[in-house]
C-alpha cells in the first residue's frame, strides 16, 4: 500500500512542530495565576487571623473551648480576648497591645453587705419593715421587727421585777445590820454601866464586911453579881466587834444581798439582749439596695436585705493570672457596659492575692473550671461613682492601661 505523508495524518501530536504562540501564552496565564495565588495566601492567611481575633466567631470559640487554648496564650502581651467577652467597639478602637482586659462587676465600697436576722431567732418570722429600697441608714438603725418581741419583752418585765425585789432585800439588809450594830453598841455601854455599879456595890460590901457589918454571905454575892457583869460587858464587846471589825457593805449577810441582786442584774441585761434579738439592724452606714422579705415571712437564708455605700462604688475585675503581672496599683481603669451608656473611669486600688476561678463570664461552673483569675480592684473617681451607683452588680468590661505607668515615667 502506498504510503501518507505526515501532514496528511488525522490526529497531530505536535511532535514534530514548533509550540504555537497560543500555547505559549496559555502557559504563561497559568504560572502567573499560580505565582499570584502564592503570594495571596499569606495575605489571606493574616487577614483571617485577624478577622477571627476581632469577630471570634461560633466556630472559633467552640475550637478554643475543646482544644482548651487560651486566645493570645503563646505571646508575650497577647491582645485577643477570652471568647466569652464581647469588647465594645469603642472600646476595642482603641485597644493596645500592653493593655490587660478583663471582666467586671460594679460593687459598693466594702461590697454589699447581707442583712441578716440576728442570732437565735429561731423560727421568728418578719413582723414590721422600717425600711424601703433606696433609704440612707446609720449602723446600728433599726430595719426590721420580729414578732418575737413581745415574748422578749414580757421577760424583760420580769427580770426588773425580780431585780426590783432583790435591791429592796439587800436595802434591807443594810438597815438590818446598821440597827443590830446600832444594839449592840446600846447593849454594851448598858452592861458597861452595870459593871461599874456592880464593882462600886462589891467596894462598899467589902467595907462593911471589914466592919463587921454584912455578912459573908452578902459579900459573896454581890462579888458575884460583880463578875457577872464583867462577863456582860465582854459578851456585849464581842458581840459588837462583830459588826465593827468591817464596813457595813462587807457585812456578810449584805454581800449575801448584794451578789443577788447582781445576779438579777446579769438576768435583766441577759433579757434585753434577748430582746434585741428582736431588731434587725443595720451592720454598716449605707442604703438600702434589695429586700427579701415581706412580713408573715420567716427570713429567708439569703438575709432579709442587702444593703451598701454606694456613695463611692468600685469595680471588681476578674484578670487571667498569666496577665496579672503587668497590673500595678495606680494605673487607669476603664469600663465600659451597654446599660451605661458611657465609659466609667477609675484606677486600679488593689490586687488579690489568690488565684480563684472565673465568676463572672458564665453561669455554667463547668465551664468556669479551668479559667484561673486574680481579681483585682478599682476605685471609680467621682463622676463615674454617680453613675454607677445606679447599676450595683452589673457586668462590664474592663480595660487597664498597663502602659501608663511606662509612659508617664518617660
């Protein structure tokens, strides 16, 4: 069979010719598209770095949620935040990579304060509230009344009662013993004046013996009536020596008084305390922040009210631990939350000294069981104390200036 020429073949392989001008520029497209996809992907790769810092989105929060990474935790000064914060946007314009970030919660001076019913009210129950949410009180101002007081009461009466009887004994007593030692002075001046008559009536029967005039037997007795007298008179000064020999409130028979009616005194005051068990009082100066309780109602575990200064308030902050070391007392705070409507201010008054768990980010302990915090405390200046005394316990968020302290040493 003759043979076909090359060129007359149906399919060409382009082994024999030349690449076309149209091939070569197809392949140049290509590598161009390849060469730019590679320097893309490091623009990419950073902008969805920093997308996800910013956003941090459902994703990337459930990542950090299994994997137990800490957003930032591998830098020096990291400056994303945990995932459970949602930062402001005005205030995450302006954030800085020496700035430490954290939640707070708004508290009075001293934090709030529990009021309780007083020790061994038993089952007592809420009879009268002297006070309403917002009053100014004094410690030691009377805020509730029990309705044990009248029990209280009636045993008060009782104990003056008993305390009453017990002074007019020991009156008395007094009087009693001034009156027998007042006798017993009497007693012995009379057997004293018996003594001398005797010895004088003993001096003459001895003389008329002498003269024969009275018999041996008168002179024995008026000897006898003599000595009698002498005993009389010694009786009669021991008698009175025991009246003498101490003062009339150490007369035995009036420390007997004595001691009982302080004995009904313990018992009075043992029963006004009872009945001040009576009195719920106020522990601090302050206001009035929530009630509890409503009367007929037994007080209830978490105290019938909560009360607090709110005349200066400060800010607790809840700090990771591995960011509580670029955190000094004196370094500008600044908290922002939606209910606000502005920013509050303050500075940075003290730093715990335990590391404890997060309390402030979720209600969920489990979630909270790994988070360790230092809780640190800020004191709001003047106007931002104003404003927050309307919002006891809320939520904010916290940024400390860590860098303040750097730049006004410069």
């Amino acid at each position: 069979m003759p043979t076909k020429d090359a060129h007359d073949l149906p399919l060409d392989l382009g082994l024999a010719s030349e690449p076309t001008e149209h091939t070569r520029q197809k392949k140049r497209r290509f590598f161009r598209k390849r060469y730019l996809l590679v320097l893309l992907l490091p623009v990419f790769m950073f902008s969805g770095g920093v997308i996800g810092m910013y956003y941090q989105p459902t994703g990337l929060q459930k990542f950090y949620a299994l994997t137990g990474l800490q957003p930032g935790g591998g830098a020096d000064s990291p400056i994303a935040l945990p995932p459970e914060i949602e930062m402001p946007e005005e205030m995450a314009e302006t954030l800085l990579p020496t700035d430490v970030v954290g939640l707070a919660r708004l508290m009075p001076r001293g934090d709030v304060a529990i009021v309780a019913a007083p020790y061994g009210a038993g089952d007592a129950r809420v009879a009268e509230l002297l006070v309403a949410v917002g009053d100014r009180v004094t410690r030691g101002t009377s805020v509730a009344r029990l309705d044990n007081a009248q029990a209280f009461e009636g045993a008060v009466l009782m104990a003056e009662a008993n305390l009453a009887v017990r002074q007019a004994t020991l009156a008395q007593t007094r009087s009693a013993v001034a009156a027998s030692r007042a006798e017993a002075q009497a007693t012995l001046d009379q057997a004293r004046a018996s003594a001398r008559e005797a010895d004088r009536n003993l001096a003459r029967t001895e003389d008329l013996a002498d003269r024969g005039v009275a018999t041996d037997a008168t002179l024995d007795a008026t000897r006898t009536a003599a000595e009698e007298s002498a005993l009389a008179v010694a009786r009669a000064r021991a008698t009175l020596a025991r009246f003498t020999a101490l003062a009339l409130d150490d007369q035995p028979d009036v420390v007997v008084a004595a001691r009982n009616v302080a004995a009904a005194e313990a018992e009075m005051t043992r029963a006004r305390m009872d009945l001040a068990r009576a009195e719920v009082r106020a522990p601090i100066d302050g206001t009035i922040l929530d009630i509890h309780a409503t009367p007929g109602q037994r007080p209830p575990a978490e105290g019938i009210m909560e009360m607090g200064d709110i005349s200066h308030m400060m800010a607790e902050v809840e700090i990771w631990q591995d960011r509580v070391a670029a955190v000094a007392v004196g370094q500008p705070v600044e908290l922002a939350a939606p209910a606000l409507g502005q920013s509050l201010r303050g500075t940075v008054q003290g730093i715990g000294l335990t590391v404890g768990r997060q309390g402030l980010i979720s209600d969920d302990a489990a979630a909270n069981s790994d988070a360790r915090v230092i809780r640190v405390l800020v004191s709001l200046d003047d106007g931002s104390s104003a404003l927050a005394a309307r919002y006891v316990g809320l939520e904010a968020v916290a940024r400390i200036d860590t860098g303040a302290t750097a730049r006004i040493g410069q």
